[in-house]
C-alpha cells in the first residue's frame, strides 16, 4: 500500500495501522509533502515499511515498495474450498497456542469441537487440523 500521509478524511499513520491490522503482511510506505523526522517516526511505529517525501521519483518509489516487500513474511498458505486459497495469520500469543494446539493433535484420532464467535476463523482452524493430520498420514 502506497498512502499519502496527509489523506483529506484520514491520517496517513491510523490508515497504515487500520491497513496492518487487518493484514499484518501487508507492505506499507507513507509519503508526505513537508516530511519531518516527528512524522517519519510516526509512520514507522505506526506499520509502516518506509517514508519517503513528496514528490518522490518514480524509481525511488518503487525501490521503497520493491524494499517494503522483500521485507514482510510470506504468510502460509491454508487449503480453501475450489480454486481459493486462505491464509490462517497467527500473529498473536493466542493463535500461536492454537497452532500449538493443532501440531499435538494432528497425530491423534480424537475428534476435535472448534468453538468461538462468528468470524474469527474457526473453518480455517478446522481445515488446518484437517492438512496437519493428512500431511502425518502421507495423503
């Protein structure tokens, strides 16, 4: 994502965040018309890979978003239904003990009951269970 840090309806540093939040492998490089380093620091804790000041050269910013991209982690793939592919991100403590959780019962034959709210994922941790135990089953 390329974003200007001065938007009309919006603060450059609380799209970027609003943007990581929803992908955290999201590459992100703010610009801004009178760059300072309060604002350059701003936009770095707020996601954002680079800054750069306006008007940048054509190279120079592909450079930063060819740079921000090299940077961010692949996420890794989940099956999807048909042609799609899912990503399972599991940034948090609490999704890192989920997976935990999906490693020690892959090799098992225990039914598994995932619970939670609408939305949080819970086909994608019932798939990624699904992958774990055919994976150790070599199908």
């Amino acid at each position: 994502m390329v974003a200007d840090l001065d938007l009309p309806d919006i603060d450059g540093t609380v799209l970027a965040r609003r943007a990581r939040a929803l992908d955290p492998f999201l590459a992100v490089v703010l610009v801004a018309a009178r760059p300072a380093l309060d604002s350059a620091i701003a936009a770095l804790r707020a996601g954002a890979d680079d800054f750069l000041p306006r008007p940048t050269g054509a190279d120079q910013l592909v450079s930063a978003v060819r740079t921000a991209l090299a940077r961010r982690p692949r996420p890794a793939p989940v099956a999807g239904r048909g042609s799609q592919r899912q990503t399972l991100v599991h940034e948090s403590s609490g999704m890192a003990l989920v997976m935990d959780l999906v490693a020690r019962i892959a090799p098992t034959e225990v039914n598994v009951l995932v619970t939670g709210e609408s939305g949080v994922g819970k086909d994608l941790v019932a798939r990624a269970v699904h992958r774990a135990r055919r994976g150790r089953r070599g199908r």
